[in-house]
C-alpha cells in the first residue's frame, strides 16, 4: 500500500484525521495520507464520470471515508469482504486501507468504466488482496464458487428489499454479516422495519457519525 507525503495531495490528512475524530474514530497517520490520496482520486476522476455528488468537503470526507472507517469496528477479524455496488469505491476501499487484517475484498462493480476507476485505485494505492468484478451481482451469483465465500457483504451504492438480500445471502457463510450503509432508518425494533425471513435475522444497528446521521444496519446469515 502507498501513502503520500503529507501535503502531496489535494486532500490535508490532518482534515481526515480531525473528521473521523468527531465520530469516534482514530486514524493513524500513513492510514491518512492512503486515504487522502484515495480521496483526491475519486475528486479527479469524478470530473469525467459521475463518481459522486458531494461537493463540500467536510461532507465528503465523512460520507466517502468516516463511514466505511466507524463501520469496519464491525466487520470480523481476518474477514472476507464483497461489496455491491461499488462505483467510487466507498466503503470498500477505505474499509480494506484501514482493515490490513481482511484477507480479501471484492469489488462488484457492472459500469465498465467505474470498474476502470477502481482498477487505477487499486494500482495506484498499491493494494493487495482487492479485485473487481465487472458484472452485475445477478451474473455473479450464478457462480457457485462464489457461494458461501465471504464472511462479510457492505452495501451502499444499490437498492435494496427483503428480496434482494434474500438473494445477496447466498455469497455469505452461515454466521456472515448484511452490513447496510443506510440513512434515516429509525433503530429499535428494526426486524419490523425490514421485514425479515430465514435465513436472515436481526444483528444489530450502529451509528456511523453524528454529522450525516447515517447508520449501519448489520443482518446476520442464520444457516
């Protein structure tokens, strides 16, 4: 993995540093400097494809890079990661530059041109262990080797139902965790809200940041 002098990049690490503070979250500092190189990246391609439409960038930071850092306090140690929807590479990427333990990342991503952005992330940032899959996740899901091979799926940049992640569980393990990035859904009694069915159940639900008030949906695979 790479990391920038500090003031070699647009972004300051210190601003990340600060950000991720205000939710709770330490970040050492080559973490930063890796993050902010990513960040500047998703600014400099987002010129010529739409990567994302945040503008301001204390928003930016906290959508595109707290969020991924305050949920990886969640994902399994040693864990097997794919991610749905990958487009400008949040959370995965800033969940696999904070997390060196996962043993691997899968970015499914069906844009061919956004799998080329995260292709050049991946080189440019040097990390190990990080594919792309340029397909759609029904096409991948008929790939038995993909079953039951992940301990973790993240799920942002794609809508979902019951019935999406009915189907989704598939690439998980028995024990493995739905983890949502999702804003204004209340806490509480969030099985209700989700309307729930076997084999997937209720985990848990975390706060992800007070600015965005996004929160982290967490579904377990019970089978």
């Amino acid at each position: 993995m790479a990391s920038g002098e500090q003031g070699a990049t647009g972004t300051d690490p210190a601003q990340l540093v600060d950000r991720a503070s205000l939710a709770g979250v330490a970040v050492g500092g080559a973490t930063a400097q890796t993050l902010a190189i990513y960040l500047d990246l998703v600014r400099r391609w987002n010129a010529r494809m739409n990567l994302t439409a945040l503008d301001g960038p204390d928003q930016a930071i906290d959508r595109l890079i707290v969020e991924p850092l305050a949920a990886a306090r969640h994902i399994p140690l040693g864990a097997s990661v794919i991610d749905i929807g990958s487009g400008n590479g949040s959370p995965a990427i800033p969940l696999r530059i904070a997390r060196p333990d996962l043993v691997a990342v899968r970015l499914v991503e069906s844009r061919m041109r956004k799998g080329v952005f995260l292709r050049e992330v991946i080189r440019e940032l040097r990390l190990d262990r990080v594919v792309v899959e340029n397909d759609r996740y029904e096409a991948l899901l008929e790939d038995p080797a993909l079953h039951d091979a992940h301990d973790a799926l993240t799920l942002r940049g794609v809508a979902w139902d019951v019935a999406v992640l009915s189907r989704l569980q598939r690439f998980l393990r028995p024990g493995g965790l739905i983890c949502l990035f999702a804003s204004g859904r209340a806490d509480g009694q969030g099985v209700d809200d989700l309307g729930l069915q076997p084999p997937l159940v209720w985990h848990a639900s975390a706060p992800l940041g007070a600015t965005l008030g996004s929160r982290l949906i967490m579904v377990r695979v019970d089978r």
